[in-house]
C-alpha cells in the first residue's frame, strides 16, 4: 500500500475586532432585514430617477418653450 502523504495546512491568522464578532451573533429580525431590503429598493430607484430627469429634462425644456411661443402666436392672431 502507498502510504498517504499529510499536507500541511497553511496557518492564517485573522483579526476579527470584538465588534463585528458582536454583530455576526445578533440575529435580524425578519421585519428589521425586510426594511433594509426596502432602503436598498428605495436607493436604486433614486438612482434611476436621477438618470430619467436627466434624460428628459432639456426635452421638457425645448417643449415648454415651444408652447409658450405657441400660445404666444395664438393671443397676438386674437
């Protein structure tokens, strides 16, 4: 028979601080995680809308002058 040969196994030293030890052992509550879940939604949205009013807002601009000058021509033919 061969004989196994043993790997020596790496030795990682990690520093975990007392804090973060405390908050992997809190558990969420299923309500707390479900208003983290909406912060998130919430903040992703946000993004979009910005990206959305910056898309459309030199066209609303552009119609909003048209009108007016629309509406202008319309009272002087009055």
């Amino acid at each position: 028979m061969i004989r196994s040969q043993q790997i020596k196994r790496p030795q990682i030293r990690l520093h975990i601080s007392k804090t973060v030890r405390r908050q992997a052992l809190i558990p969420m509550h299923a309500a707390a995680a479900r208003k983290l879940a909406l912060i998130v939604g919430y903040q992703a949205m946000a993004l979009i809308n910005r990206d959305l009013v910056r898309a459309f807002t030199p066209c609303e601009e552009e119609a909003e002058r048209r009108l007016t000058t629309f509406r202008n021509a319309q009272q002087v033919k009055q």
